[in-house]
C-alpha cells in the first residue's frame, strides 16, 4: 500500500511539466490555459491511475457461505473455502468445495505444506 502510495505522489508530479508547459507557450488567459492542460493530462493519466488501481485486491481471498455441507465431514454449519492467494487461484472453480471451520483449517495446512504462499 505504502508503495502504491508513493508511486501515486509521484504520478502526480508527472502532470506538473503539462501544466508548466500549457501555462508557458499558451497564449490563452489562465483558466483556459489549465483547462487544457487538465484535458492533456486527463488523456494521459486515466491509464496511468487505471493501471496503479487495478488488482486492488488483499490476499487471501476467502468465501464464506451460511448452512452448508462440509466436504469433508459432512457437518452442516458456516462453511469456507479459500479462493485465491498470490499462487493459488479458485475463482473460476466450477465446483467449489466448503468445509466447515476445523476442515477449512485442516485443508489450510495440507495447502501450505503442498507450497501455497499464504
Ligand atoms: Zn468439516
């Protein structure tokens, strides 16, 4: 996040020559003149902040669903399943599997054994 954060402030001082150049060589009067560079910069920057914004997701990624059927013992109660980390991905998972609280963490282990960083 910090990361972001910086990378951000910088961003921002990337539009500072656009400004400086339109307010130089423009021969507009000054709202005019930030107008367009606003315009510039917006032309430029939609992508550069689309790109710093995108994937604004905190891993694990975890599903939580009330009354289900335990895979593994068969118990009916809150069930979880864990969708995604930065090496283990179950988004498009046709058919997700629940399990209770103490099977979800028993599978947890297995998967951190089996390398999954989480
Ligand atoms: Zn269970």
């Amino acid at each position: 996040m910090l990361k972001k954060y910086v990378f951000y402030i910088i961003r921002w001082q990337c539009s500072t020559p656009i400004l400086a150049l339109c307010m130089y060589y423009m021969n507009f009067n000054i709202t005019i003149k930030t107008i367009v560079a606003n315009f510039i910069g917006a032309l430029i920057f939609f992508w550069v902040d689309r790109y710093i914004f995108k994937n604004n997701v905190y891993y694990p990624l975890w599903e939580i669903q009330e009354k289900i059927k335990c895979v593994d013992c068969g118990q009916v109660s809150k069930g979880f399943r864990l969708v995604k980390t930065t090496n283990y991905d179950k988004t498009q998972d046709k058919n997700p599997e629940f399990r209770c609280e103490e099977c979800s963490q028993n599978k947890l282990h297995e998967l951190k054994e089996r390398g999954i960083k989480y």
